[in-house]
C-alpha cells in the first residue's frame, strides 16, 4: 500500500507594534508596549491509501480556513542599581496561533484544528558587567501561566503527527548566563537553566487525566560551558560542553531520555579572507535519544549524531 498526505498550506500575518519608554527618579524606566496581530491560515490536504501504483480519489479531504488575531501587551519596569547592573520586572502576554493538523485521515474539521496558545509571563532579573567589563552577568528567574497550550502526538497506526490543547499548564525556573574574560586571549562562558513545566489540567483524546504530568519536549536542566582561545596571530580554538537534563517526548511521560553531555571542539587558522579549521562533534561519542514514538505499534527511536570529525576550508569575499 503506499501512503501519502499531500497537504497545502498557507498563512498571511499582519502586525503592527511599537512601545514608549518613560524614565523617571533618574535611575527608573518604565516601558510600556504592544503588538496587535492577525494571522489568516489555510489548508487544503488530500490524504491517499491505495495499493501501490494504483490511481484513485483521495480517502480523506481537508479544506478550511481560519484567522486568529489578538492584542499583545507589554509592561516592564528597570531600575539602574549603578553604572554596571540593572534590574527589571517585566510583564507580556505570549501567543501562538492556532492552526490544522496536516496530515489528518480522518475527522471533523473541528478533530482537526486547534486553539490559540495563549500565555502570561512573569519575569525578575538582573544583568550588567564587572571587573572593568571583563564579566558578564545575567540572571532572571521567571513563571508562565499558560492556556490552551499546544500539545504534540503521534497516531500509533499511521505515524502522522497531530496537534491539540492542553487547557491549562504553567512553566517556572531560573535562567544565569556568565561570560569572563580570563585574560586578552582566552575566555569562558557558561550558562544553567532550571525548569519546571507541567499540565495543570489536561485530559487526553483517549479520556486519561494528564494533569499534573510533565510538558513534553522540556527538559528538567540545561547547562552550557564554553572555554574560548583567540590569538591576533589567528589561531582560534573552543569547546563546548552541553549537559541536558532527563526529558519526555510524550504527554504521558512514558517515553524519555535521562540526562545526558555533549563535547565538541573546534579549533583553526585565520590568514586573510581564509579560514581552515578541524572539528571533532560529540567528542566521546554518546548515544542519546532526541525523540521517541511509534508507527504499526513499533518503537520508533530518533538518536543524535554520533562522533563527527571533520575539517574545512573557508574563503570570504
């Protein structure tokens, strides 16, 4: 049999925004913006089932059009502890407009559409230099409290891929960045990102209570540490170690990858407008999942790049 879900999609948006910045007390601002938007989307999916190298009519058809259009507000407040650091508190409203699933086979038009994500975001940070701007620093922690959120699935017979909502979820954690500059030719940077993100109230198609389940796709940590050469002459070399913390692939939390790191290096020569360069990606070579579903009710498992290394030469003109 061959499948095949030929679908042709489009999506017109219009937007206009613009903000205004007040500054008061000297070491205050107060910035007040927003951005209305509209987004026309349409589909038109033919979706085929036949034996293969057979002609004949589509299955399933799909054709609609829809429009979302919404006002998105923006409130922040700064204030300059001194001439390196600043704080702020901001407020936004977040959005993502809703859409089709594209390779539906069967269903209402309803089944196959889904809402808006709409979200209010709350953050709290601080960033600014030291050290006679030889350090960087950024802070922030922050809360999202998030309706209608976009949910992915797999169909288990077909492999196709669908959309719907969650009603209700939120997402809060802590986010520091840091760059220092060692000394003139070498520097560091690193970053960490803590999160918690869950279904606050959330029932699957299948009827089963997802609420209080993990959102799929987020993981529970990042970290990222940099270590950076430059020296006049061009020679140039970093590494970059990356540890993610465990993460789901379903809603139902029951496909996931624990923690994992990853280490590539790359150094190279600078000579004029050309560049060579070696690479070595995943350095120790470790085996890690980026996705996990199923098709016919077999596993079906994305991995990540295994060791690459690699080199090149590069001209600029």
């Amino acid at each position: 049999m061959d499948y095949d879900a030929i679908s042709e999609n489009r999506s017109d948006t219009f937007a206009a925004f613009g903000q205004f910045i007040i500054t008061f007390f000297e070491d205050y601002e107060l910035t007040l913006g927003g951005r209305y938007q509209k987004i026309k989307k349409d589909i038109d999916l033919e979706n085929y089932f036949l034996p293969s190298g057979t002609p004949g009519a589509p299955r399933y058809t799909l054709n609609d059009d829809n429009t979302w259009d919404t006002f998105l507000p923006k409130l922040a407040l700064s204030y300059k502890i001194n001439n390196d650091f600043n704080s702020y508190f901001s407020v936004t409203k977040g959005y993502l407009a809703g859409g089709f699933n594209y390779n539906a086979s069967d269903g209402s038009i309803d089944q196959n559409s889904f809402d808006a994500q709409k979200s209010i975001n709350y953050e709290l940070g601080i960033r600014g230099n030291a050290f006679e701007n030889r350090l960087y620093l950024s802070a922030s922690i922050f809360y999202m409290d998030i309706k209608d959120l976009h949910v992915w699935g797999t169909d288990s017979v077909t492999g196709a891929r669908t959309t719907s909502n969650a009603a209700e979820a939120h997402s809060q954690g802590l986010e520091l960045e840091l760059r220092y500059a060692i000394s003139d030719h070498w520097s560091i940077d690193g970053s960490l990102g803590l999160i918690e993100a869950k279904y606050d109230d959330y029932t699957n198609a299948s009827g089963t209570d997802l609420s209080d389940n993990n959102i799929q796709t987020t993981p529970f940590h990042t970290v990222n540490i940099g270590l950076s050469y430059f020296n006049p002459n061009g020679f140039y070399g970093r590494l970059d170690i990356r540890n993610q913390g465990k993460i789901y692939f379903n809603n139902t939390n029951t496909r996931y990858e624990d923690p994992y790191t990853v280490a590539n290096i790359r150094a190279g020569y600078l000579l004029g407008d050309w560049e060579f360069y070696g690479f070595v990606d995943n350095i120790t070579d470790e085996s890690y999942l980026t996705g996990a579903d199923s098709m016919y009710d077999k596993n079906r498992l994305k991995f990540g790049d295994p060791r690459i290394i690699g080199g090149g030469v590069k001209y600029t003109f």
